[in-house]
C-alpha cells in the first residue's frame, strides 16, 4: 500500500539518479525499515530539482474535507482515484519518494509472512505529495504521502493496492518540470517489472 519502505542508496545515489542536488538533505538515507513518522528523502522540482527532507505522514494542517470538517488523521497514502477531486488534497504541492523497495503482509494475526517488493534494479520512484506547515514557534515541518493505485498482477497476490511509480520520461512531469496531465501517471506499474519475495 505502503506501510513500510527500504532504502539501500545513499543521498549522493539518490541526487545522481534523480539529476538533483543534495543540498542539505543529510536525513532520509538508507534503511532496511522506514515506517510512517520518519524522515525520508524526497525529489522536489520547485526552484530547481532537489532532494528535501521530510516527514512520512502528511499532517494536514488547516484542511478540510468535502462536508467542511477538519482532517485530522495524519495521511500516509493518497488514492490515486481521489487525489485531484477532493478537497482535503486541493493545492498540495507535487514530490517523488525514491526508494529500493517496500513491505507487505499476508496471512493471519501473529502468523503474517512478510513479502519484499523491489524493481528491476535500481531505485523506485514514488509518486507522492507534501504539505508544508509552519508552528507558532517558527520551525517548518514538511510532510508527504504517498500516492497509490490499483495493483498489477506482480503485487495482486500480496495487497489489494500498489504506489503509483514513476518511470524516468514521468519525472518532470510529476514533479511540475513540464506541462500536462500529472493525472494519467497514476497508473499500476506495468507487469513483469517488479519482485516480490518472502522476507
């Protein structure tokens, strides 16, 4: 869906595959578990492309849904479906999350068999969006989540959701690099592509 990233890149990896500067983007590198609440490194195309720390969980701050309540969970995955019709997503800014892979689980209760998915090779890139949020205080929090959309027949097996990934030529256009319909890259990933393995 995702609840559970790994990296095995590092920053500088992450910059060289992305065409991105580093900048100060010293949190976020490799892990074999990142859960929602941590910092993760994110690709940023405002004012240049760019790597930018942030918080896996985006705290919608001052938003509201389609009956005018506040939304108040924090989100770690945005439906594809839904990400450009509802209120509660309307302006956030655009971003990828690169990673090596992610997490899921089958099975029942205290007997779930942990399967890894990975790409070809290489990093993933992940459509995701942020937010940012300033405290009274001063200090400035982003936060991101993760895009998602139907499974291809890789993932079907192990989940009934799969990130939106981003193949290479997809990039500026998520990112707001060029003009078009960031819409139609929300799509599953095409088949064939992507392992999954019992971890």
């Amino acid at each position: 869906m995702p609840g559970r990233i790994f990296l095995t890149a590092t920053i500088a990896e992450i910059a060289a595959t992305f065409g991105a500067e580093a900048g100060s983007a010293t949190e976020g590198g490799a892990r074999l578990d990142v859960a929602p609440g941590e910092t993760v490194t994110a690709v940023v195309g405002e004012e240049g492309r760019r790597l930018v720390a942030m918080r896996w969980g985006m705290i919608p701050m001052g938003r509201r849904n389609a009956r005018g309540r506040p939304v108040l969970e924090t989100i770690i995955n945005a439906r594809a479906e839904t990400l450009f019709a509802k209120s509660a997503f309307a302006d956030l800014r655009r971003c990828i999350l690169p990673v090596s892979g992610w997490y899921e689980w089958t099975g029942a209760a205290r007997r779930k068999t942990r399967w890894a998915i990975t790409g070809e090779a290489g990093l993933l890139a992940f459509a995701a969006v942020w937010d940012l949020w300033t405290a009274p205080g001063g200090a400035v929090l982003r936060s991101l989540a993760t895009v998602t959309t139907e499974p291809n027949a890789d993932v079907a097996a192990v989940h009934h959701r799969m990130p939106a990934i981003l193949e290479p030529a997809d990039w500026p256009l998520w990112l707001g690099e060029a003009d078009g319909d960031a819409g139609a890259l929300l799509r599953p990933f095409p088949q064939g592509r992507l392992r999954v393995e019992q971890v």
